[in-house]
C-alpha cells in the first residue's frame, strides 16, 4: 500500500499543478476566450488526476470504481476542448464559425462522459477493478471499448496535427509560433506515445501503471503550451498585453485588487493541502474532506470576483468579512473535535489582509467575531484532549508558510504605497512646473516649452522616446510636432525628427489611437498577439521598442494629436498607473494647451485672412506693406493694383450669394494664375482686391499688366456646378505707386482706392493716382460734407426754364432747375452735386424740396395773374426705390391746393432698366393721380422700345446731344424725325431739348415738333426774370 499511497500523492500534486495553470489563466482575463479553453483544459486534467488519484486510494472496489468513472469527465472532454483551443490559436475562423463542426468536436466529448460515466447506461460493465500494490487497477473486460478509445485518441490527434500544419503551411511568415507549435508536438509525442501502448497492450500491470503515468506525462506540453500562449500574447493578461484605457477604467484602486486575488490563491491553496493533509497525510473520512476542501476552494473563487461583482467599496468589504467569517467557521467546526488545535490560528491570516481594506471596523467586527466564536467553544468543550501528530504539524508549517506569504505581501503593499505617495508628490511637482511653463506657451517658444516638458517628464518617467504627434483633420497623415531622446542611449536611431510627414497606414500606433480614441499601453510588446496586431508588434519590436504608452489629445472634443512615451525595457507593471495618470494629465494640458492655440489662430485669422478666400484682409496688407516699405531698395518702387468686380453686386442681388461667392472664388483663382508668385493678393472688401507687387517697372508696363488683369476677365466665368453655366464679371484697376503716392501702408491703399473709384466712375477701366485725382476726390468729399448741411442753410434755389410751342411760340410749360450756392457763395454745377446726393440718400430730401418749391412758384405765378402753367420736375432713379415716394408726391400736391395736370415728372430711361415692374407700377400709380410723365433725355442712353410701350408715357424729351448737330449731320435729323414719327405714333407730346440757334427751331418747327426748351429763346430764370419772360412772351392757356 505504500506504494499505492505514493502514486495517489503524486496524482493528487499533479492535478493540484494543473489546477493553479488553470486558475492562473482564468484570473488572467476571464473574459478571453482562450484563457477559458485553457482553463478547460487543465480542469479536465485536474479531474482526470484527481479522479485517479481517489480511485487509486479508494477503501473499496465500489468506490474506486466511481471515482474512476469520475475521471471520465476529465479525459473524456480533453481531446475536444483541445481541437477548439487549437481553432483559436490557429485563427481558423471558417470552422470556428461552422456549428456542424463544433457539433462534431463535441460529439465524441458527450459520447464519452455519457459511456464511462459512473451511471453509464451499458449493460455491460465498462471498469472491473482490481488491487494491487499500486493501487486499483481497471481490468476493462471490453475490448470494443479499448479499441474506440485508441480511435477516440488517434482520431483527435492525427485532427490536431492537421490543424497545425495547415495553419503552417498558410503562415510562413509567423516564425515564432511555428517554433513553439513544433516544440508543443514534440512534447506532445510522449504522452501520446504512453497513450496509444496503454491502449495496445494487453490487461497487464504495466499498462495500467503507463495509463495512470499518463496524467504525470501531460504536464510537460501543457507547460509548453502555457509558456507559448504568454509568449505570443494570446492569454492577454493585464499589464501584459495591448490595453485599451476606457473612460474611467484607470484603476487606482490596485491594491484592493491584489487583495482579493491573494486572498484567493491562499483559499485555493489552503483547500488543496487541507485535502491533503486531511485525507492523506491523516487518513480521515474522503466525503467530509473531499466537501471541506470544495467549500474554500468555492470560497475562494468567490472572493476573487468580489470586485467584478460589486463596485462599491463598502459592500466589497461587507462581503470581504463574510467570506473570512464564513472561511473562519467552516474551519473551527470542522476541527470541534480537537478544539480548533492548529487551524484557530488562520484568523490572524484574514485580519492580517483587513488591514489593506482601510476599514478599521470591519477588522474590529472580525475580531470581535472570532473572540466570540472561541468563547463559544470554551462554553460547550471546556476541555478537551488532544493528540499532536504528523498531520497537525503539516498544518501548523502550512499556516506558518501562508502567514509568512500574507506579512511578505503586505509589507510589499505598504512599500509600494509608501513610494507611491513619494511619487505622487515629486509627480504634482514637476506638472505644476509643467502647467506653470505652459500659461507662457506661444507660437514663437512652443518648441521650446514642449521640450521642456519632456525633460521634466523624462526625469520623473525615465523614457527613452518621447513625441508629440499632430493629426491631419482627415487622419490621413501626420505630422511630428516635436521629439525627445535619452541621448545616453546607444540604440537604434529614432526614425522620426520634428516636421516629417508620415501616413497613418504606414503608423500603427497612431491608426489604433484614431480607432479607440482612448490611452493604449503595453507593458511588454512581446505580448502583444501576432494574429490581431501583428503590425504594432512590429512597429516596435523592429526598433527594440519592449513597452509604450500612447494617449490621445484632444481639443474641443476633436481628436488632434497623441502623446507616445517608449521604452526599451518591459515597463514596470505596479508603476503603470502612476504613469498612465501622469501622462494622462500631461495629455490634457497638452491638449488645453492645443485648444488655446487653436482659438488664438482663429483669432488671428480673424483678424488677418479673409474668411471666403483665404487671402490676407486689409490688416495683413498693411502689415505686408509696411514690411516691403522697410525692406525695398531705394531705387524700386511698390506696385498697389486696386481691382473691383464692377458688378458684383448685381451678381448678388439677381442670382443669390451663393453665386456671387463662386464668382469671387473664381476671380481669386484667375488673378492667382495671372499673378503668379509675383505679387500679394488680398482682398479688402466683398468685390474688392488688391494686389501689391515690387517692381522696377515703368508706368506703360504697370498699365499692360492692368490691361492683362482687365482682359482675363473678358471671357465668361464658368459655374459649372450652379445652375447658370456662365457669367461676365467686369472689372476697374486702380494703381498707386510707392513712394509717389504715399510713403505709409494706409496712404498707398487709399490712393489705390480712390484711383479704383475714379476708373469705375468715367468708365476708363485702368486709372493712375494722380496729385489731380487727389484733389478732385479732396474736393468731393468737402463737397458731400457741405452738403448735409445745405438745405438746412437754404443754400438751394430754383431756376426755371421755360418750355415754348412750336405752333404758337408761347410758354406752355416751365422745368424746375436745382442750383446750389454754397456758404462762400461758390456755385456748384448740378452734374458735380447731384451724384453726391444720390449716393448720400440726400437725393430723397432734396428731390421732395424741389418739388415743394415748384408747387409754390405755380401758385405764386397765378396769384400774380398768370394762367396755370405745367411744371416739370426731374426725378432721381434714388428716389424712386423708395415705397412711400408716390405717397409723398400726392401729399404735397394736396397741401398746394394744385391741380395734377399741371404737374410733370421727368425720368430718364436708366431708371426703365432697373426694376422695371415695379417702376412701372408706380407710374401707373402717380398717373392715377392725374401726374403727367415725361422721359428726360431721350436718345442719349440704352432704349428699350418694347419698354418704351409699357411706359404710360405723356410726352418725350429728345436729348440736346441729338439736336446739337441736326442741322449739319444728316443721320441726326433723320433720328430726331423717326422720334418724332413714334411720338405721333405712341400719342405722346415731343418736346426738343437744348435748342440753341434759330436753324435748329426752325428745323424742329418744320418737322411738326411740339415743344422747344433751350437757350435760344432763353436761359433757366429767376422768379423775377421768369415773371419778365412769361409778360414778354405770353403764356399759352392750357386745355
């Protein structure tokens, strides 16, 4: 028997191994698929060697057969959890995928427990054991059995190589696995040679000893395959392997982790060598030892998800002390029979560990309650007799050797909290420096602060790389902001140097930072797997790079950049939260840091660049202007071009803006091909540029180069992607010059402008600045101040002309003239002032004064005793935009009591091509009113006939421009009788402006013409004159 003894421990141990490689891969990270295989997988071989070693132990035949049938869940499933952990390892994802094959790999695992099971439903009987001096033998009397198992075996094995040589034959390139997969079936080869002889061989003791040697032979290839899934990073352990940070995963609470896993291991522990020295070493009842050593390695299971199962701290701790009063009681009631002799001691163990919980009254409660429990024991077993043999020995060294583990860890733990809270300190040192430097950071020193940065960071982090990347707003490139070297280091050369432009497909760092958005670190590439990220693996591992620390950055939520942080050595696993939170905040005062530099280049663009175009606004032009004038030799000269898209505007108003911004888009890209390099293009108004350019050009070439800029405009702008296929753009250049025009920015600009304004005004296209310019332009604006205050000062007056018949050489009708004498008695001519007034708005005040004024002198004249007589207005296209000017006519007519007939307002056609209906309609309104309408200078500009209809029109006024030359000029004459043949025809009254000699009344008479105006009967009068004139002349009663 003591050879049986020695086989059952042995089996027992081994099982005990497979169980911890087991529960190491499961508290590794439950959640990984492959270290729930592995974990499978070495259950079922603690099953099968736990199964064994009972069986081989067992008092009774019964017995041994039923642990033997146990085991059957073991090695029964071992063969199928095998296959599938090889699918994964392999990454065959096709057949992981087919649950037809999953069936099938199962299949033989469920047949199996099914038929060896100890309540198999054969008939016939599957074990018949034996004893011997090794323990219960199984002489299996079905050789049907033996030999589908040697299938069973051989089948999954022959799958397993399979598997694996086509997995090699696809990836030629991953080395490493192939090396280890191959040192897995070498080592596999012994096993599985033990597995097929005990399965040939006939029912001899040594078939039996082989197959119970069989359990012992597995643990070298599942130390292999242990040892080659951390290697090839497939076990994805914390602090091992690529970890993605989520918000609020940053784990300050390491410790209390630690704690609880710890205190798992020393259940697990004492379960195992509490069966064992229960059952073997002191030969007590299998059932109450075997339950004992399953309720704490239960306990202990549970204590380790503690923390995945609650996050509150306060019920983490309440279930912390019911597990130790739980473990603590289960100990004392199962040792009642000696007094709890050895195992009252294990209280000290769990209030050892209360101590890093920081609650002092759940290690109060847990004292109180094992004081408690012992006075309870005192009461009912005041004395009791005991014997100290081997086995309480054992468990006093197992006791001794767990409470020195537990004052090991915990002085471990309170070391770490000491030198993490000294770190801590030096750490919020060096981030105040940080934050202190950074308040200061600018354009100009960024460099320099952000180097600084990382040396402070160097000093605390000892990194060997360090750099701050910048991310393209498409993430696809980016850029090397700045880098940092431990130049002691005598390494591979850092690939990177500030400013280089890399893509992110060719960064796989910088592609998983854009994919997670979150921290990523890595103590140890190495673990990273091949099969999911083989291409960061490498990235590293090809630059001697063994652990990183990558954080995002961001500004304003938006993902800009990232911090990398690399070392050559593996990082150390309980520095890597303080790490992670330094750089963390590092990252964010990198990033708040970014924001703020953002926003300033917001202002500054602002500020500088025009928001459409992206050319510099006025305010860079200045500043570049004033750099040129600094550094321009004294014989060249500065160029200021002032282009204006004459009819933007119109482009606005007809076709939306949206047009009008393609418009001014293509315009920039037109003169940028036109320019080139030569010059700067800003632009400093909506349809507005200006280019300056050095030169030592003369002014003919500087106009060629105006003439060119005017001439790329003359063929249509395209907008292909509008609606309208085209569109001309017309264009005025105005030129000052440095140093003629101006010595300062402001005065060159200026004078550009006003030569700008000038050449849009007389239609010259290209106009110099000029010393003439200047001063008409000096003159206007004194003019314009002057005139805000002329019509308060009664600086206006009326002259009248008088309008004669044709037919009986009398007065018919007088124009109201506004002449404007100024303050120090200056006469201004109506064509300087009256565009003044216009533009000023001044026009609506004035054009409504006139016509008040007119009313009056019409009921003066016939309170003097002339007959009513027509009084013509002349109208300003300014006027007539707004909504209330019919309104305001009407009124003043009703507050002179005069008649509307006697009242004609003149238009010019231009005011016909602008909002023509509407135009119209308030023609139609005033004509309502009784008003006759007059066009004022017909034939000068654009005429519309078929306007010209629609027009409720009353008579026509041919311009003098026409008369002047009708007695020497043929054409001319025959103009003004096709005038007067459409007046007949669109029964309208023809009255001839400018009529300065008698040839030309008298040729105006013989054409049947109604009305002649001009010089040569007379000149605009007075109210005196004119009262002279109308005695002279006599007026002609009006029907």
């Amino acid at each position: 028997m003591k050879y049986a003894l020695i086989l059952s421990i042995l089996l027992y141990l081994f099982g005990c191994f497979y169980l911890v490689f087991g529960i190491y891969a499961l508290f590794a990270n439950i959640k990984s698929r492959v270290n729930r295989l592995f974990y499978y997988l070495t259950s079922c071989l603690a099953i099968f060697a736990f199964s064994y070693s009972l069986s081989n132990s067992a008092a009774t035949e019964e017995a041994s057969t039923f642990w033997r049938a146990c085991a059957a869940l073991g090695w029964g499933a071992y063969y199928s959890i095998f296959t599938h952990l090889l699918l994964i390892i392999t990454n065959n994802r096709k057949l992981l995928k087919s649950r037809l094959v999953m069936f099938f790999n199962y299949a033989p695992a469920i047949i199996n427990v099914i038929l060896f099971s100890p309540y198999s439903p054969l008939k016939e009987p599957v074990y018949s054991m034996s004893q011997s001096r090794y323990g219960w033998i199984n002489y299996m009397p079905s050789k049907i059995l033996s030999i589908g198992i040697a299938v069973y075996v051989l089948s999954f094995s022959i799958l397993g190589v399979w598997i694996i040589a086509s997995w090699m034959k696809k990836n030629k390139h991953e080395t490493f696995l192939k090396r280890q997969l191959i040192i897995y079936l070498i080592s596999l080869s012994v096993p599985l040679t033990i597995a097929v002889v005990s399965i040939v061989l006939p029912n001899i003791l040594v078939k039996h000893l082989l197959h119970k040697l069989l359990i012992v032979s597995l643990i070298v290839p599942i130390i292999v395959l242990f040892i080659s899934l951390k290697r090839y990073g497939l076990f994805i352990e914390r602090g091992k392997s690529l970890y993605v940070f989520q918000k609020g995963i940053l784990d300050s609470e390491g410790s209390r982790i630690r704690l609880f896993e710890t205190t798992a291991i020393v259940f697990v522990i004492g379960s195992a060598l509490s069966f064992f020295t229960g059952y073997f070493a002191m030969g007590k009842d299998l059932e109450s030892e075997l339950f004992l050593s399953a309720l704490v390695f239960i306990i202990g299971i549970f204590s380790r998800f503690i923390p995945t199962i609650v996050k509150d701290k306060v019920i983490q701790n309440g279930l912390y002390l019911a597990v130790c009063i739980a473990g603590m009681l289960f100990y004392m009631l199962t040792n009642a029979e000696n007094g709890g002799l050895t195992i009252w001691s294990v209280y000290i163990i769990f209030l050892l560990y209360s101590v890093i919980l920081d609650t002092p009254k759940h290690a109060l409660g847990f004292t109180v309650f094992v004081v408690i429990l012992q006075i309870i024991f005192w009461i009912i077993s005041p004395e009791i007799i005991v014997t100290v043999n081997g086995g309480e020995y054992l468990r006093r060294i197992v006791i001794i050797a767990l409470a020195a583990f537990s004052v090991r860890y915990l002085r471990t733990e309170f070391a770490a909290k000491e030198s993490q809270y000294k770190r801590f300190a030096k750490e919020q040192q060096v981030l105040e420096k940080i934050s202190t430097g950074f308040l200061s950071l600018n354009k100009e020193n960024a460099e320099e602060k952000i180097y600084e940065m990382f040396k402070m960071s160097y000093e605390l982090l000892n990194f060997n790389h360090a750099y701050l990347v910048d991310f393209d707003l498409d993430y696809q490139n980016v850029t090397i902001d700045n880098t940092f070297l431990n130049v002691s280091d005598e390494r591979k050369s850092f690939p990177f140097n500030p400013g280089t432009r890399v893509a992110v497909s060719d960064f796989p760092v910088a592609k998983t930072i854009i994919e997670h958005r979150q921290p990523v670190m890595c103590d140890d590439v190495n673990k990273i797997r091949m099969d999911m990220h083989d291409e960061l693996r490498q990235y590293f591992k090809s630059r001697d790079i063994t652990s990183y620390f990558a954080l995002p950055i961001f500004a304003d939520k938006d993902l800009r950049g990232m911090l990398v942080i690399e070392y050559y050595e593996k990082s150390d696993v309980h520095l890597r939260e303080n790490r992670l939170y330094f750089l963390m905040i590092i990252a964010n005062i990198l990033g708040d840091t970014k924001q703020k530099n953002l926003n300033e280049e917001k202002l500054y663009n602002y500020a500088y660049f025009d928001q459409t175009t992206k050319l510099e606004n006025r305010n860079m032009l200045r500043k570049n202007l004033e750099q040129l004038m600094q550094n321009i030799e004294e014989t060249d000269r500065i160029a200021v071009f002032n282009i204006e898209l004459d009819n933007l505007r119109m482009i606005n108003d007809t076709f939306g803006h949206n047009v009008g911004v393609q418009i001014v888009l293509k315009s920039v890209e037109i003169m940028r091909n036109l320019m080139r390099e030569c010059c700067i293009i800003s632009r400093v108004a909506e349809g507005k540029f200006v280019l300056v350019m050095p030169t030592t050009e003369t002014d003919e070439q500087l106009e060629e180069r105006a003439r060119k800029i005017i001439e790329s405009f003359t063929h249509p702008i395209l907008l292909p992607d509008l609606d309208i296929e085209a569109l001309f753009v017309m264009v005025s250049v105005g030129i000052s010059l440095y140093p003629e025009d101006g010595k300062d920015p402001d005065m060159l600009i200026k004078n550009a402008d006003l030569a700008g304004y000038e050449a849009k005004s007389v239609d010259q296209k290209i106009v110099f600045s000029s010393a003439q310019l200047k001063d008409r332009v000096e003159e206007n604006t004194l003019m314009t101040h002057k005139l805000f205050q002329a019509l308060q000062n009664n600086e206006f007056s009326l002259e009248f002309q008088p309008q004669i018949s044709c037919d009986s050489t009398k007065t018919v009708g007088i124009e109201a003239l506004l002449r404007w004498t100024t303050s120090d008695n200056r006469r201004i001519p109506p064509d300087k002032f009256i565009p003044i007034l216009e533009q000023t708005g001044l026009i609506h005040d004035v054009g409504l004064w006139v016509l008040d004024q007119a009313l009056i002198e019409h009921n003066r004249l016939i309170t003097n005793g002339f007959p009513p007589i027509r009084v013509s207005v002349n109208l300003s296209t300014v006027q007539f935009r707004r909504d209330d000017f019919v309104q305001n006519v009407a009124y003043l007519i009703r507050k002179h009591g005069v008649d509307p007939k006697y009242v004609e307002l003149e238009i010019t056609e231009s005011m016909l091509a602008k909002n023509f209906a509407d135009t119209i309609d308030k023609l139609h309104q005033l004509k309502e009113l009784g008003i006759k309408i007059a066009v004022d200078d017909f034939g000068k500009g654009y005429s519309s006939l078929h306007r010209l209809v629609l027009v409720p029109l009353d008579r026509i006024k041919i311009d003098k421009s026409i008369i002047d030359d009708i007695t020497s000029e043929a054409k001319k004459a025959d103009i003004v009788k096709i005038i007067i043949s459409l007046g007949k025809t669109l029964m309208v009254e023809i009255t001839a402006e400018g009529v300065e000699t008698m040839d030309q009344a008298d040729f105006m008479k013989d054409i049947s013409c109604d009305e002649i105006q001009g010089y040569y009967y007379s000149r605009p009068l007075k109210t005196g004159p004119l009262e002279d004139f109308l005695k002279t002349n006599g007026v002609e009663v009006l029907n």
